[in-house]
C-alpha cells in the first residue's frame, strides 16, 4: 500500500480483510493475522518484483506486469 493512509484506516482495511476471510474459510477470527506494508510509490515496483515471485501474486497491481 502507499504510504499515507492514517492507522485506523488501516486498521480497519486489516479487520474487514480478517472478517471476510474469517466468513469465506470458517476459521475462528484469533487465527488469522492481517499486516499492512507500506512502499513508496516510486518504489513500489521493484519492491514487490523483489519481495514476491509472480505466481505468489495471485492479484497484481497494475504496475506488476
């Protein structure tokens, strides 16, 4: 995510991520972890080129291609 989102923002991006993974799979809500990294947008690219093989990206942006 680039960067400047305030915390509960992102806070609540996290929880509605865990709640629909926690309805989608039925697994209790205590095991599912949510982190949020951000990455400069001029980074971003290479950032995520380096992090993340391509078949671990099963939703690229448009900028990973």
């Amino acid at each position: 995510m680039h960067p400047g989102r305030d915390t509960e923002t992102k806070r609540d991006i996290a929880e509605k991520m865990k709640q629909h993974y926690v309805e989608t799979f039925g697994v209790d809500d205590d095991a599912v972890s949510v982190s949020i990294v951000e990455i400069p947008a001029d980074e971003f690219t290479e950032t995520i080129q380096q992090r993340y093989r391509p078949e671990e990206l099963y939703i690229s942006s448009r900028a990973i291609h």
